[in-house]
C-alpha cells in the first residue's frame, strides 16, 4: 500500500515533514541551539534525579507537574521581576506543544489564527493540524510591524488567536510592547501569544511581554528550555499566563503528557539557572560581533535579539548555503528571499563560519 491509497485528510496530501537538516558536520550552525553543553554540576544532579525517578516508572508521574511549574514561576520571577503563581504557569513538551494546546483550546474549525510574515514556520502548521484557517500580514521591510497594518488585519480577519514571536524567527527582533497592547485590546475576543523562545537573550533594555500580564487578561506568554538552558534534548517548554487560560489548556492535553524524567530534570536545570545563563551572556556578544563583521563585509543585517542573526542578501542563497556546507558549515536556508540565518555558536565556530563565508563570499 501506498501512501495515496490511505485515507489521509486532503489537505495533508504531499505535504513532507517539518525539520531542518540534520548532518554530521564540524560546524552546525542551523537550529539555534545552544552549543555549550550543561555544566558538570547539572550533568551530574540530572543524573541522580533520573536515576530516582527510574525507580519509580511504574507509576504514572504527576500529570499537572506542579513541581515544575512552582519552580518555573520562581524562575520567571527571577529574570523578569514578574510575580507569578504556579497556577498561572503550563508546561508541556517544548513550546511548540504549548502553542499547539493554545490553538487546540482557542482556534478550530471556523476560527482564525493571524501573524505577520516572515515568521516561525511552525505556526501555520499548528493552524493546519487544528483545522484552523492561517492568515498573516506582512511585516515592514526592516521586518518590524506597522501599527495601521496590524489593526487593520485584526479588523479583516477578527482573528480568535494572534501569535507574535518576540525575538522574532527568523529575523531576530523583539516586538515593541505597545504593538501587544494594541493588538490585545483591539481584538478583544481573540489570545494573544507572545512566543519568547529566545528571551533571554534580548538585548539590554528590551523588556519581556511578562510585564504585560496582569494589564492583558488575554495574553499568554511562552517561553522554553531548549535555548538559553541548553536543554533542547530535554523538550520542555511552558507559558505564563492567567489561571483561566491554564485551566483551558489542561482540558486538551494528553494525559501525562510531561514525563517523570522531563519533570526531574527540568527541575534540575532550574535550579542551577545561574549556572546555565551564565553563557546567554557570552552568546549576546558574540552575537553582537557577528551582527557588527557581516555589516562590515557590506552585507545586510537585520538587528538580533535572540541567539541567530539573518543576512543576505544573496542573488543565490542556496549557492551560499552549499559552498558553506562544502566546507564543513552547516547554517539554515530560511526567511525571505536572498536572506540567510545562522545561529550564534562557539568562538572557535563563528571563527570556522566567518572563513568560509569569506571564501564563499568573495
């Protein structure tokens, strides 16, 4: 049988699978992970609490994690001065888990999802698979957000559910603020989500939408583990938001959708926070470097709040793409037309990338 003999939904048929490439190269630069691996401290608390947990994984493990969302609620408060309650807190399998329970509860058949474009190419997959309708409106060509555009897209689509990635992937920058505000209130039946994955990585200054909360009853706020904590093999991600919200998201989720070991070693990783962000700082600066050599090389930058940067333009990117990875580069073919995007990495890393851009390049 073939896959055109199954009773698959039609709007699937054809379709292949997300995912950036996944090759054994010297230098990966592609997914925006975070290239330094847990320190030994963690490394070795992980081990101890798995190894508790495994003697218990005959039982289900708690299928609310409120250990976890206690101790992500101390978290946040921490780094964004926010108070917030184990209630107001979810937590699920990486944030893309999070997003796909938010438009499970909130869009559907019938119901529409809005962003501005170029944006995470996850998200009209997440409308896809909830049969909600996707609709966008473009961004500024600096890849900022116009306040008349936006309003007026709410206005067109009255949209149940808008997703604002801040820093933006794949360009990079924050969303300012008040454009949340704006949008909250304009559509005041729809949530409004602001993706954070890369928060902690925003620049000085550049406040996190967590401020917004109590102001915005409609807002939720997602953040993950896999960035900034170098947990990306852990697949853990939560959002902040009121309890109403939580309470929907529980209706929807698989039940005991977090694992014990998840749970364990996430709580883990929290605990040594100080630790574990301590590289976020190295990265911004490398990132910032990195911004200052592609501009120095005439190239266009767009600004970086996260731990990737988007360039271009390229008359062939896919050309660029290539000859870097036939020297050992691995970066990621995305965003718009001519751009290409790499994430931030090792000194020794971004030295190997700038080389054989150069080569590339020139």
């Amino acid at each position: 049988m073939s896959a055109a003999d199954l009773p698959l939904r039609e709007e699937l048929r054809g379709i292949q699978p997300y995912g950036a490439p996944q090759l054994d190269v010297a230098v990966r630069l592609n997914v925006n992970e975070n290239p330094y691996p847990p320190p030994a401290e963690v490394v070795s608390g992980a081990a101890t609490a798995v190894a508790d947990t495994v003697s218990g994984l005959n039982r289900y493990p708690d299928r609310d994690a409120r250990e976890l969302r206690g101790d992500l609620a101390g978290y946040l408060a921490q780094e964004s001065g926010v108070p917030l309650s184990t209630d107001q807190i979810w937590a699920a399998n990486g944030s893309n888990e999070v997003i796909l329970q938010l438009l499970q509860a909130f869009g559907g058949p019938g119901r529409t999802a809005l962003s501005f474009a170029p944006t995470y190419s996850m998200y009209p997959e997440y409308a896809r698979d909830t049969a909600t309708v996707w609709q966008t409106a473009p961004r500024t060509e600096d890849f900022g957000i116009d306040r008349d555009v936006a309003l007026s897209a709410v206005a067109d689509h009255h949209p149940s559910v808008i997703l604002l990635a801040s820093p933006n992937n794949p360009t990079g920058q924050a969303v300012d603020l008040a454009h949340v505000v704006e949008l909250h209130d304009a559509a005041s039946d729809a949530i409004v989500v602001v993706d954070e994955a890369y928060a902690e990585f925003r620049r000085e200054g550049t406040p996190s939408a967590l401020t917004l909360l109590e102001r915005c009853p409609r807002l939720v706020v997602t953040r993950t583990m896999s960035k900034a904590f170098a947990f990306a093999g852990a697949r853990v991600g939560y959002a902040a938001a009121s309890s109403a919200i939580v309470d929907a998201l529980q209706v929807v989720r698989l039940p005991y959708h977090l694992s014990a070991v998840t749970q364990a070693v996430a709580r883990v990783a929290l605990a040594h926070a100080e630790q574990l962000l301590g590289r976020v700082r190295d990265l911004r600066i490398e990132r910032d470097e990195l911004v200052s050599w592609l501009r120095d090389q005439g190239m266009t930058v767009a600004p970086s709040d996260a731990n990737f940067v988007l360039f271009g333009v390229f008359p062939d990117r896919h050309a660029v793409w290539q000859g870097l990875l036939d020297r050992g580069v691995l970066i990621r073919e995305t965003g718009p037309a001519g751009y290409l995007r790499a994430s931030v990495g090792t000194p020794t890393e971004m030295a190997a990338f700038r080389a054989a851009l150069t080569e590339v390049w020139r």
